[in-house]
C-alpha cells in the first residue's frame, strides 16, 4: 500500500473527520489521495493524513518532472490552505 508518498500531515485533534473530507476533495482535484493512518507511539497511538501523489509522478522519469513540479506546487498551495482553515485545531 502507498502512503504518503508525497507527505504527511498533522491531524487536529478536533474537527478531524471535516479536515480530512475537506483534504481528499482538495487533492482529488488534482489527481492526489489522502488517507487517515493511526500511528503507533510509545504514548498512545495518534492519527496523521497520508497524502499520495498521482502513480505516474512517483517515478524519477525525466519526461515528467515539469508535470510533477506543477503537481507539488498546487499541494503546497492546498497544504497551506489547509494549515490556515485549521490552525487553531492542530
């Protein structure tokens, strides 16, 4: 299973089930996934947002860098739309 090939995210503690919906429509518009994975830790297992590039930008082809590039750009920019709509949750 792939997951967070392109990065993870903190989860908020609160509003968590609104904030990943919110997540996976955004990066759905560009062709990303995201996913809720539980994380074991010797304090107590806490949750965090996988987010997965498109398949085909994971390879290093050369032909695809512009591509990618783009794609990376436009989930920062979702990224830190995110940060702001839940700052006060995380």
């Amino acid at each position: 299973m792939r997951l967070g090939t392109w990065t993870t995210i903190d989860c908020p503690t609160d509003k968590q089930t609104e904030a990943l919906a919110w997540l996976q429509v955004e990066f759905g518009k560009i062709g990303g996934e995201v996913r809720e994975k539980i994380n074991a830790h010797d304090l107590g297992s806490y949750p965090s947002f996988e987010v997965d590039m498109p398949e085909e930008l994971e390879d290093e082809d050369t032909e695809l860098l512009d591509k990618k590039d783009k794609w990376v750009e436009q989930a920062n920019k979702i990224e830190d739309r995110y940060s702001k709509k839940y700052r006060d949750y995380l």
